[in-house]
C-alpha cells in the first residue's frame, strides 16, 4: 500500500489507443484480480498485466485503462469500474454564510408569488380609495398576501471526484437552505448516479429508496440535480454499476435519471466541471436526459430561468 501511494511518471495513450484494451465487466475483473493478487510478488509500473501504476492493466491506479479496478491513488480518468478503497463521505454545509448573496439572488429568481391564505395583509391603495369614498372615515380593506408556491428539491453528488467543488456545492447547499421563500425545500445526496437509493444523510447512510422518493414527491417540484456527470459509461448503463460497494443496484444508473426525468415537469442538472470535459461519454449521456448548466452564478441563472418556463 506504501508503494501504491508513492507518486511516480505515468504514460499517456492516444484516445485509438485506449479503445484498442480489452474491457471486462465486473464478474470478470473480479475474478482476474483475486488470481493476479495470488501470482504478484513486487511491485510494478508501466505495466499491462500486474497490479501497478501509471500503465495500461485494469488494476492499479493511475493508469490508462478505461474500464478497470482502481486500487489506491486518486481517480484519473474517472472511468474505473469498481475501487477498492474505504470511502468517506460527507455531508454539504448548510451554515456557511460568506459568498452566497449573489447565489441567493440567483434562486429567487424561481419565486412565484400567488396570493393565497386568510386576507391578513392590508392593501392600501384600495384603502385610501375607500376612505376618500367614505368621506375621510377610515375603511380598511385586507387582502390575501402573496406567498412563493415553488418546491424545490435539490439532489446533490458527494464525494470521490466531487472532492475538490466541496466548497462550491456548500455554497450553493447553504444559499438554498438559508431561503426561507419556498413553499417547500427537500434535499438528498448520492454519489456518481442515482441508483435505487438517495440519501438524506450520506455520513450515517440515512437512506430513501429512489421509488419511494418518485411516490411521494409531487411532479411540480422545481429539481436541481448536482454533480460532474463523468464517471465509466458501465456505471450508467449496468445493473451492479454503483461504484462504492454498499450498494447493489437492481436498476441502471440511466434508468433512475429518466425515471426522474419523466416524473417532474422541470429538471435541471447543474454541473461545476468544466465545460471542455464535457465530451466525456457519461456527461454526453446526461446532457441528453437533463438541460445541464455550469455551476456557477451565470449558469445558476440560466437554469433559474429554465426552471421557470412553462412547458
């Protein structure tokens, strides 16, 4: 494990030249590595056969395969089938108050005000109307305050190559939490893809299953889906695909999007990587089922406005 962590010189492959290695599904790359750990001695690297770094084999990290299993070191390519490592995850701040005025401004630009309720609010043109009317006896006339009907429910990714956007996806946690004008506000977590479960607190793995969460959610909540969208096409498109260990999934990973896509009547998918990655074939998947935006004031407020549009 020492030597796994050690940094090192790691070779590059042409795009034709990654296509060219051969891929395995999950059964199989499990069943390569058990031999492969009983036949290794040493350690290497630059290798396509043995559990290393920097080569081309699907076991290591750091390397060039597009399908593999990565076993220490942190993600490269953001293509490996499984990891092999403890992951810890946490949850977004919601108490950060620095930053987060202009994010603030941002959402309410999703308010729509009705006005609803008891007639609690004076109007006072109406008032003064009434009153003039009434020969200067005072006539006050009430009225219905206006009040935000939008919900919103906000799914957030979390951990691993979310990592280094912490800060920004608090920000924008914090802003949402702190907004006290919508009708309701909701919030879960996942990591790479929604699978069948979405949780309420990663940490403690206080988790909600993804059907439930499409039973009992109405369809006219405003969604804001988070995250980088890049991750091995298998963890899409495969049943089993979830990456961290705990969780088995029985429906692929692009199943559950649509399933999200189809149930609410304004999705958007806010990403914070930037946008010359997003050729990448699972953030090109993605973009097909959600209007995706960058994470950033100016993307925030083109998403608003998406959000907000009649269909």
């Amino acid at each position: 494990m020492n030597w796994l962590k050690d940094p090192f010189n790691r070779m590059f492959l042409t795009e034709e030249e990654r296509a060219l290695l051969n891929r395995m599904d999950l059964d199989e790359l499990l069943e390569e590595l058990e031999k492969r750990l009983r036949e290794q001695t040493e350690q290497h690297d630059g290798g396509g056969y043995w559990i290393g770094r920097g080569g081309v084999s699907p076991f290591g990290h750091s390397g060039q395969h597009p399908a593999g299993f990565r076993i220490g070191g942190s993600g490269g390519g953001r293509s490996a089938i499984q990891i092999a490592e403890q992951r810890q995850f946490r949850n977004y701040r919601h108490d950060l108050t620095l930053d987060i005025r202009q994010i603030e401004v941002a959402l309410k630009g999703l308010r729509q005000l009705n006005r609803t309720g008891p007639e609690d609010e004076l109007d006072l043109d109406k008032t003064i109307d009434a009153t003039a009317k009434n020969a200067g006896d005072i006539d006050l006339i009430w009225r219905r305050s206006r009040k935000n009907k939008v919900k919103l429910l906000l799914l957030m990714d979390v951990g691993g190559s979310m990592d280094p956007f912490a800060h920004l996806c608090s920000l924008l946690f914090s802003a949402a939490h702190r907004s006290t004008h919508f009708k309701d506000f909701q919030y879960y977590y996942f990591h790479n893809c929604i699978y069948d479960y979405v949780y309420k607190d990663i940490q403690r793995r206080d988790a909600v299953s993804t059907d439930y969460l499409l039973h009992t959610v109405e369809p006219d909540y405003k969604v804001i889906l988070v995250g980088d969208a890049w991750m091995a096409p298998s963890e899409l498109n495969s049943i089993y695909g979830a990456i961290y260990y705990y969780e088995r999934n029985y429906k692929p990973g692009i199943i559950r999007l649509k399933q999200i896509a189809d149930h609410f009547s304004h999705c958007v998918w806010l990403n914070p990587e930037s946008t010359n990655y997003w050729n990448e074939p699972s953030i090109v998947m993605i973009k097909r089922i959600f209007p995706m935006f960058e994470l950033s004031i100016e993307g925030l407020q083109k998403a608003v406005k998406k959000l907000i549009v009649k269909h």
